[in-house]
C-alpha cells in the first residue's frame, strides 16, 4: 500500500513533504516531489489532503488486496469529496462533510 | 555538522496528541518558554495523522469515573495503577468539551446532549483531529515548534534532566537543547515485531510505524524506571488493511464469527485480550478464518461504513469498493496484528508519580510513553498532557536554575552522528537490520508466527540474537540524514525489544492470553499480582517487582524509589 505522485500535475509546492508523518517524500532534482520510501507509507493520506493539484493517489498493493484502483481526495470548504478510480477509468465517488459526525 | 543551541524552560519532546494538548495549557503561563521537538510535522504526525472515529474514553451519564477505573482494572487483569487511571478519569470529561470548543466535531442528540456508543463512547468526525490541535498549539505565544527535529538522547546528569540532543531530519544540523524540565510524549514502539503484511505493505500497520520506541529508549537508556513492558498489545484488525473492528463491532453491532458461522467470542469471554485469543484459538484448530458477521447489514448502514472509515482508515473504503463488495454482501475477515509496546492501550511506559513525573527528576511522561495506566486512548493522553503541564508549572516554581552546558557530552553526540554519517557501508544495510529484528522478535519472542507464545529457552536466545545485532548495527552507514533517522529509529527499538524480552522472562505466568502467552507457565498465578519494572543499569536490564497501588493507595516517588 502506497501512494503514486504524477510528475505532470505536481508544483513542486512541499505541502505533502512538510505533511507526511514519515518524512517518506522528497523533491527530485527536478522540483518534483517523489515518494522515496514507497514501502513505509501508512497510508494516512495526509499528503492527499495537502495537495492543492489533486497530484497524489492513494492504491491498495496486490499484497493486501490492491487491484489497480486507486483513492483521491479534494477538498471544497467543509466537504472531503473522496474519488475511487478503478483501472478501466470508472470512478464513484464518495462525500463526506467534515461537520457531519460518524453514525458509528 | 552545524550545531544548533537552545535554552527553554520545558521541551516536550513529540508533538502527537499528548505533546500538543501539554503545549496548549502551558500557553495559559506566557512567561514560561515551550518548545516542541517533532521529527514530523505536528500538523499529521502520530496516532491521529488519519483522524479517529470515536472518542473512546468518556463518562457518559450515569456512570462516575471510578467505573472507568474498575473497567480497565479488568481489562488488564489487575496489574494498572489504580492512582494514574482516577486521576485521569477525572479529566476525561473536561477536555472532551475543550476540544469541541477548539473546533472538533461531537455527535449530539435534541436535547445537546452528545450522542453515545456503550457505556464510554461517544460519536465524533475526528478526521481533521490532528490539524484542530496544531492550529491550537501555533496560536500559544510562549510555545515554539521546531518540525522535523528528531531527538535522540536525554541530557541528564545526577538524574536529573537537563535537555536533550537531536539533529535536523533534512539538513546536517546538531541540536543541542538545555531545558529545566522535559517532557517526553514520543508515543510507543511499533515495528519490533514482523509485520501482518511483511512485504510490499509492510507498514500497513495498526499503531504509527514512525513511532519507533525513542522515548521509550532514551529512558531506559537513562536508566529511568519502567513498567510492565510484558504486556503487549496485540489488536483485532480487520484482514490485510488492519482498519479498526471496533468500528463495526460496536457500531453495527457484528458478532465475532468463524468459519461455520458460530459465534466465538462468549467461549472466551469479552475483554480486549481474551477477544484476540479466542480469533487465534479459532485458527489454531482449524475453524477460520475468522469474520465481523456483517453480511445482511442494510445498504444504509453499509453507506455510514464507508464514509466512517474514509475518516480514519480510508484503506478499508477502497478495499471494499475495489472489491465490489461492501461487508452487506460479505464478513469482514478479522486477525490479530504483531504485537506493539503502547502505555495508551496496555499498561507499558515509563513508572510515574501521580505528576507523571518519572523516577529522572524533571523529566515528565504523558500519553503512550507513559505507563500503569492503559485505555487512554485520544482523551486519556489529552488528560495526561495536561496533569503533567500543571504539575510542570508548579515543577517550576522552585526549579529555576538554568542548566548549565556540557559542551564535552554534546561534542561527543555530535561525533556519534558523525561517524554514522562518515563510515563506509558494511555488508549490513539499514533494510537488512530492520528484518533481522523483526524476524528475531517473531520467531523467538512470541510473534504472529508462533501464535504470540514463548518459552524461556526462545526469550533467551531472542535476547542474545537482539544483542548481537545491536553490536553490528553500530557499523551501519547513513548517506543523508533521511538514513541517519533510520538508523536511530532502529537503534532505539532494539533498545525496546531488550526490555521487552527482559519482562517476557521475569513475569512467570500467563496473565493475558495472547499479549504474554507464556509456555513454560500456561496458568495465571495469584502470586504475579504485582508490577514487573525494570531499570537499565550498567548495560545489564535489572527486574524490580513491585507492589500493586490499588483503590485509595496513590503511589510517590522517594529518594530510595528514585
């Protein structure tokens, strides 16, 4: 289980850098930020919630069940709208607001 | 190396749930000078980077908090400390409502009553948890955060503490820290053992991987006192994303099924351990896997599943759906995890005074660090922070020196980085150590591999196995202070493992199945009744039993239990 930054979408901007609990992502000497440790991810998604360019996705590995879909977040004032994007390109999605507390 | 300087009055060192909330009551006192020392960002670091979904450690109405007390007495079968757990209880309450004010979300009912789950939950949206404490923390004047510095050793001397030494995870900088009172809110120790997911998603782990023991070691290292490092904590995870059962165990409510569709869970009985046993004892005899009995839930429920987990354990969401099936269609498969060294669930940590102060004068424990009081939970390590910040203020009331520094002790930090740093690469990688000790824990301490059980002869030689490594681990290399970190954070739960077999061998019964499954004495004994502490003296960890402080009894520290 890891995350995946798209080169062509990120900034270079540090949010997630700065953000992730396991200091596991640095910048390339391309300005981009690359996860250098991608076995020691928790899986927080810390870094998804940073990142203002929706560059970072979240996937399952095949080790744990992970078949190629992949988990995104963007968020929009108190909403976090939670994408899944299976690898036909199909995506549900998910909304949760944030002043909404858990049923459970 | 660049070196860094600092005087302050107290370091805290980890700013996670305790850390942060301790920072938040020492900003009421603006002339004392705060410094948080976080090798992350306090903004998502430890337990709560993912959010939580439920405050866990609340007295609802009607029940007082010595029933909150005896619940955890029972839990851990009598050896907490009954002093620390009250005076926690007591708080549990109070913080509850000052997060709500600082921003949290609580679930409430008609009458602005918060609405309940059992007897000591309540319903929250705690996804943005961490972020609400940070925000907190940054807007106290006397408090300062140095993200991204990782602490390594306490500055003590004549046992007393004087600061600590770190270096910049990112940049080639020594810190040299003096403070009159410290204290320490690292969290406890995960990755000692082999993982549920050794490969690929080794760190899909319930407890924080990056929370690697240091307080733990730094202590024991100081030769501080510590307690109960027997009783592990080993939890009921859902399969492969090891998301929290408790969720739908409590919430739905689901049964604890096995493979034919009995339920379990009433063979064995119901506290925390005896849960986890009977799901071993399942598998051991050939009726798993074992399941959370959802199947049938109303697509409802299933919705409210979904969201919920997407706020703590997003992992479990994306599984289900990538599955194409949510837990109405199926159970949710349930194991055991590794096991994890952790004073918020279990009673291991540092051996307290009712300050939380430690047995090193001035130096002070609160949350996962701390021991003798388990169940804390996000509440119980908020209340901690906040008895050991008061009890800190007054600390300095009558503590006003400045310590003086040691330029030789801090010179001779800096050089152990160094070399680290400068010596050539040996057959042994940092990947490598990091597998030899998980795989020395599992098989010869009582890992997921043997059932979670041990013998005297295993313990033995997982001991001398442990030692060895520690003594090759000093040849390891760091090309960068992204490596540096690494090999501090395994340098410091070799430490914890050492402790953790050392207690394994000194308590000889088996008290909580599974979390210390003791083969060479399968029964529990009336004589065990009491605290296995340990101090690291000399090199060697030297056993000190102890006494039980139960009802009405509050334990002190005197110059002979110092």
């Amino acid at each position: 289980m890891s995350i995946r930054i798209r080169p062509d979408k990120c900034v270079g901007c540090k949010r997630c850098i700065e953000a992730c609990p396991g200091n596991l992502i640095k910048l390339n000497e391309q300005g981009k930020a690359w996860i250098k440790h991608e076995k020691d991810c928790w899986g927080c998604t810390s870094c998804l919630k940073e990142c203002k360019v929706d560059a970072i996705a979240f996937f399952l590995g095949a080790d744990i069940g992970g078949r190629g879909s992949t988990l995104s977040v963007t968020q929009k004032g108190d909403r976090n709208i939670w994408k899944v994007e299976n690898p036909a390109g199909e995506i549900q999605t998910i909304e949760v607001n944030k002043k909404d507390a858990n049923k459970y | 190396m660049e070196t860094k300087k600092i005087h302050t009055d107290v370091l805290i060192i980890g700013g996670g749930t305790a850390g942060c909330y301790a920072a938040i009551t020492l900003g009421k006192e603006k002339d004392v000078k705060v410094l948080i020392a976080e090798k992350a960002n306090i903004k998502r670091s430890g337990c709560l980077a993912a959010g939580v979904n439920a405050i866990n450690a609340y007295i609802t109405e009607g029940r007082v908090p010595q029933d909150y007390v005896d619940y955890c007495k029972k839990d851990g079968a009598g050896i907490v400390r009954e002093d620390l757990l009250l005076s926690m209880s007591e708080r549990l309450n109070e913080v509850t409502e000052n997060m709500e004010k600082l921003g949290l979300v609580i679930l409430k009912d008609e009458n602005n009553k918060y609405v309940t789950r059992g007897n000591r939950n309540i319903k929250i949206n705690g996804e943005n948890i961490k972020p609400i404490l940070a925000d907190a923390v940054k807007k106290q004047e006397n408090v300062t955060v140095l993200n991204h510095v990782n602490i390594t050793d306490y500055i003590v001397e004549k046992n007393q503490i004087k600061g600590a030494y770190g270096f910049d995870v990112n940049e080639q900088v020594f810190y040299e820290i003096y403070a009159k009172a410290v204290l320490c809110s690292t969290g406890g120790a995960a990755g000692l053992y082999r993982p549920n997911n050794p490969g690929f998603s080794r760190h899909k782990m319930w407890y924080p991987p990056f929370n690697t023991g240091a307080g733990y070691a730094m202590g024991i290292l100081a030769g501080a006192e510590m307690t109960t490092f027997e009783m592990r904590f080993i939890a009921l995870r859902c399969k492969d994303t090891i998301a929290p059962t408790g969720t739908i165990a409590q919430g739905v409510p689901a049964k604890q099924l096995n493979a034919k569709g009995e339920v379990y869970e009433t063979k064995y009985g119901l506290t925390t351990s005896q849960r986890l046993y009977g799901t071993v004892t399942e598998n051991r005899e050939g009726r798993g896997p074992c399941y959370l009995g959802t199947k049938g839930i109303s697509s409802e429920q299933e919705k409210d599943l979904f969201k919920a987990y997407l706020n703590m354990a997003p992992s479990q969401t994306l599984k289900w759906l990538e599955a194409g099936q949510g837990p109405s269609q199926q159970n949710v498969e349930i194991e055991g995890t590794e096991p994890y060294i952790v004073g918020g669930h279990t009673a291991s940590g540092y051996w307290v005074d009712n300050n939380r102060e430690t047995t090193v004068h001035g130096l002070y424990a609160a949350g996962d660090v701390a021991g003798g009081c388990p169940q804390k939970y996000v509440t119980g390590a908020l209340a901690e922070g906040e008895i050991a910040a008061e009890a800190i203020l007054s600390y300095l009331q009558t503590h006003k020196e400045v310590p003086e520094e040691d330029a030789v002790k801090a010179k001779e930090k800096q050089q152990e980085y160094e070399t680290y740093l400068s010596q050539k690469q040996s057959l042994l990688t940092i990947e490598q150590a990091e597998e030899s000790m998980q795989k020395i824990m599992d098989e010869y301490a009582g890992g997921i591999s043997t059932d979670y059980q041990y013998n005297e002869s295993r313990l033995k030689l997982a001991d001398e196995k442990i030692c060895n490594l520690m003594e090759d681990c000093k040849k390891l290399s760091a090309e960068d202070m992204d490596d540096l970190l690494r090999i501090y954070e395994i340098r410091e739960r070799l430490v914890v493992c050492r402790v953790v077999i050392a207690h394994l061998l000194a308590r000889k019964e088996t008290r909580w199945h599974s979390f210390a499954e003791n083969m060479d004495y399968p029964d529990q004994s009336e004589e065990w009744l009491k605290y296995v502490n340990s101090r690291m003296e000399n090199g060697n960890i030297n056993i000190y039993l102890r006494e039980l402080v139960t009802g009405g009894m509050a334990y002190e520290h005197t110059d002979s239990t110092r």
